[in-house]
C-alpha cells in the first residue's frame, strides 16, 4: 500500500465517522421521537456538506498552492455520492419501506422530491466516470461533464430549501457557500480564457 | 378516575385510562373503530384497524414538538420552556360577547368539569401522535361567554413573551401565533382546551397554561399559550395562513386527498412505529364532523 492509498483511506474512515455516530444514535435510541425523519435529515445533510468540501479543494489547491489535495479530490467526491446514496435509501427503503407506487406518486407529484431524485441522477454518471479508464476514454469531455457537479450543488440545495417549512436559514448558508465556490470557478475561468484568447489570435494573424 | 364520556362521542374515539393501558382491551375498541370507519368508503382495513392508535409516551409527546416560539427544533421546545412562566395567566376575552372579561386562569377554568380525551394529533408535517389530553370542552366555555348573534368565528391568540419566548425575537412567523375557529367548528364537542395531559398539568412545551386541541385539523391549528379570546364576525387571519397562503389555509382540516403542495397527506408516520399509515379523512373524526363541511369544496377550502 502506497503512503496516498494509505491516506485515502484514512480519508474514508474520517469521512464515514458522521454517519458512524448517526447509526450509534440511532441504536442508542438518541435520535429523538422521529429516528427515520432525523436520518434523513442528518444524510442529506452530510451530503451537503462533503459537497461542499469536494468543491472547496481546488480553490484551496489554487490559492494557496496546496496541490497535494488534488489527489483527495475523488475519493471525496465518491464519499458524498455514497451519502446520497444512504440518503435515498434511508428513503425509500425505511421510510417508504419500498412502496414503489407511493414513492413514483411522490416523484412525479412532489418537486422537492422530483429534485432530491434528480439531484441522485445527475451525480451517479459522476461517480460511474470517476475511474481513470473514464477520465481517459471522455478525454476533454469528462471535464465538462463533470461541471454538472454544480447544477447538483444548486439542485441538492434546492431539495433542502423546499423540504423546511419555515426555517430557511441554513438551506440559504448553503446556498451562499455553493455560490462562492462556483463564483471562484467562473472568475477563475474567465481569467484562464482571457489569458488564452491572445496566442490564439496572434495565430490566426499569422495565418 | 371518573370519565365522562359524552354521548354523541364514541369510544372509538376516546379510550378511557384502563383502555389505554391496557393493551387487549384497547385492542376490542380497536375492533369497534375498525368496524365504524369500515361501514364507510375507506376500503384500507387492515391500516384502519387502528393498532396503531396506542397513546404515545410522555415521553415523545413532551420530546418531540412544533412550538416555533421556542425554537424550530422538534427538541427546542422542551428545552427552551422550562423557565416559561405560566402563573400569574391571564386570558382576555373581547370582542362580540355579553360578557368579556380579564379572567385569572385559575377562575377560567374552575367552573367547568375536566374531561379525559385520548386524540389523534395529526401534524401537518405527516407524522402524527395519539394523546390522551385532559380538558373543557370549548363549547362550555363558549356559552358561558355568552356570544352575539353577529359573532361567526373565535380568534385565539398567543401570549407575545419574546424574553421568555427565545422564537419571538426572529422573524420566522409573524408573532403573535394566531389561530381561528368557525363558531360551529369551536361549539363541536369534540373541541377542547386542554390544560393537561397524562393527568399531569399541561408542561410547557405542549402549550401550557392553556391550548387548543381540535383532532380533525392539523396540529397547527391547536394553539399554544393563549392569552386572548375574541369573537369576531370576519374570518380571522391564522399565523400560517398569513406566512404561506398557498400553503396552509383556514379549516385546515386533515385530508388525505388534498396534498400541501409540497408533500403527500395520504400517509403519516405514527411517532414510535416503524411503518407509514395512511391518513384518515378528519383524522379519523369524518363521523362527528363531516356533516360541518356539507357542499364546501374541501380542495379550495383546504
């Protein structure tokens, strides 16, 4: 085992400690009156948050030279696709106890569950193309398709904002933290673009 | 403990102490529930059979509530009301009566009889509870009151205390809570105002000194702490109403066919069971107060 598999994988043990304690809570009956509610509450939570943790690492990468965190930056990723895995099955397995109509019913019917679900649907072609042959074989376009990590940040909190009845508070922190994260990759682009744009017309000129 | 059971209520609908704690026996006015809801159109039986209607604990009713002046927390409340002071209460009564008056609590209450009510609380969240309540019926208040005529609705206010209510001082509702009742839906005997429960004293958390409890409605139409009550001829403006008009309206009724626009209402999870149940029109009351509703589009008026 190489010292990054190593870390890797302690990076993984670190990251399932959130729902480690969620599944001791919940068999130390210390989830409150309403355990099936309060884990779906904290895996969707934690989904957010390993999200916002997954996008963060090439902003600090970049501003402050950090490139060693690259390397983490799938196994993060990974870990908040299994979160919303737990998520979705706490779901439809628990709460639903697999009720396949109810559950279409409540898709279809529903947006804060339509968007949940699309939020799951657009992450798992991620997680399918997160392997080096994937990164390999999509070439330039395994970049773009993995830009659709932002519209599951926004989808993902959406889903929160319109699962809460009043309290907005932290689905909008959420919200602001995303929006920052996504501010800086946009500047940071438009930035890169910019500074490309020029060789590309000297070329042309010399053509 | 003597119980008086009115008799136009069924057992079905309210299970004295023995039944509640004995579990056969609660089983047989299960049976006769099953039975009574079974002669109408709900054709789900085996969910209707109501095993589930067993009292939660004290426990998980005084654990896990919606009282957003102490917080949005289903937890909050417990541990945000503790130092809530519910004595000296006063409850002003205004409005379109013969009588209106500053009562003491004590004096409020004293001359009526507290009756036992085992309830459904069916949360407008799609979780919902089975509480044995001790409370006047707010018919008898009602007419001692002494109403106009010109008096069509009741309006219920909540105590405005943001020191000693930590939720008051943000902006998530507009404060104070408000709430309203038709006079025909607050003259059903079915309508309570609680000032206990498990025969203990209403703890705070669950609205004390004084709340209001009508089982065919969600839960927050049962008003907490109330401090006024007014007779009014307007449809009054309740709190949530006011906070998501497409979203929570007046009767508020409990229907399992008429969705909040954001989640199903034809299921709910029974505090402390595993499986989803489905909801029952009114909660299970359809019998005593369906005839209330007669001709009125439930989908408009939801």
């Amino acid at each position: 085992m190489t010292a990054t598999s190593l870390k890797k994988a302690t990076l993984v043990v670190v990251a399932v400690v959130p729902l480690a304690v969620i599944g001791w809570r919940f068999y130390d009956n210390k989830l409150g009156a309403n355990p099936i509610r309060e884990t779906e509450i904290q895996t969707g939570l934690w989904t957010l948050r390993l999200l916002a943790i997954t996008l963060s690492v090439t902003p600090f990468r970049k501003s402050f030279g950090w490139n060693f965190l690259a390397k983490y930056r799938r196994t993060l990723g990974l870990t908040t696709f299994f979160y919303a895995c737990i998520h979705l099955s706490m779901w439809a397995g628990v709460d639903w106890f697999f009720a396949w109509g109810d559950m279409w019913h409540e898709i279809v019917k529903h947006k804060y569950i339509l968007i949940g679900m699309t939020t799951w649907l657009i992450m798992l072609p991620l997680a399918i193309t997160s392997t080096k042959g994937w990164v390999r074989r999509l070439g330039k376009d395994w970049a773009r398709l993995h830009r659709l990590v932002y519209v599951a940040a926004v989808t993902g909190t959406i889903h929160y904002l319109w699962a809460v009845k009043k309290d907005t508070f932290f689905p909008l922190v959420y919200f602001a933290v995303f929006s920052l994260l996504l501010g800086y990759r946009v500047i940071s682009a438009r930035q890169k673009s910019s500074r490309e744009i020029r060789p590309r017309s000297d070329a042309s000129v010399a053509a | 403990m003597l119980i008086k059971k009115p008799a136009d209520i069924p057992s079905s609908e309210i299970t004295d102490e023995d039944a509640h704690l004995n579990r056969r026996s609660f089983l047989a006015v299960a049976g006769i529930a099953a039975a009574v809801i079974g002669s109408k159109r709900l054709p789900a039986l085996p969910l209707v059979a109501r095993q589930e209607d067993k009292p939660n604990t004290l426990e998980e009713i005084t654990g896990y509530n919606n009282y957003y002046e102490f917080g949005t927390d289903k937890e909050d409340p417990a541990a945000n009301a503790k130092n809530f002071r519910t004595k000296p209460w006063t409850v002003k009564v205004d409005g379109l009566v013969k009588k209106p008056a500053d009562y003491h609590f004590e004096d409020l209450v004293k001359p009526y009889k507290v009756e036992d009510r085992v309830y459904r609380l069916r949360c407008v969240e799609a979780w919902s509870m089975v509480i044995p309540w001790q409370g006047i019926p707010l018919a008898d208040m009602i007419k001692t009151f002494e109403p106009l005529p010109s008096a069509k609705y009741v309006q219920f206010t909540t105590i405005y205390a943001p020191n000693e209510m930590p939720g008051q001082k943000l902006a998530i509702l507009p404060w104070p809570y408000v709430e309203g009742l038709r006079m025909d839906e607050a003259m059903h005997p079915l309508t309570l105002m609680v000032t206990g429960l498990y025969g203990k004293t209403l703890p705070n958390q669950n609205g004390a000194p004084l709340r209001l409890v009508v089982p065919w409605k969600y839960g927050f139409k049962g008003i907490k702490a109330i401090t006024r009550i007014s007779f009014v001829d307007k449809q009054p403006r309740n709190t949530w109403q006011i906070s998501s008009p497409n979203e929570y309206g007046f009767y508020a009724n409990v229907n399992p066919e008429v969705d909040h626009p954001r989640w199903t209402q034809a299921s709910e999870r029974r505090i402390g069971q595993f499986r989803r149940i489905k909801t029952l029109m009114f909660n299970g009351y359809a019998e005593q107060v369906a005839s209330l509703y007669a001709g009125m589009d439930l989908r408009k008026n939801f």
